[in-house]
C-alpha cells in the first residue's frame, strides 16, 4: 500500500487483515492449508493477513475457501 495512504485507510485494511486471520484460525486451517483451498500464493495470505495490498478478488477466494461470507471479512 502506498505510504501517501491516510491513516484511516491503512488502519482498516489492517483490520481486514486481523479478520481474515482470525476467520482461518476459527476454521482451524494453518495458512499454507488456506493457501492450498485458495488457490493464491503463501506471501499473498501473508500480505492480506497483514493488511497490505488487500485485493477484492482475494477476500472473494479466501472467504470461499473458508465458507464464509466475504461481508463476515469485511465488516
């Protein structure tokens, strides 16, 4: 994500990230097993759970992979 980002932005984006972790912990997958249900790479799962560089299509693929609605990543 760009430095010149506002605060505000960056913080949610980690807040996505906090959610999408904690939603394959609760499924009890590690994050090559999400990585595997996924289809997307290791540092992409890495990233996303970081809040950096969260892509609409990837919180559609993890949320599929784990059953979930994406809104439930996103809230």
């Amino acid at each position: 994500m760009p430095d010149d980002q506002p605060e505000w932005i960056r913080l949610a984006c980690q807040e996505q990230g906090v959610r999408v972790r904690k939603a394959r912990e609760y499924a009890n997958l590690t994050q090559e097993e999400l990585v595997e249900r996924s289809g997307l790479s290791r540092s992409t799962i890495q990233r996303v759970e970081s809040g950096i560089g969260i892509k609409w299509v990837h919180l559609v693929r993890i949320a599929k992979a784990l059953g979930v609605p994406v809104a439930d990543l996103v809230r």
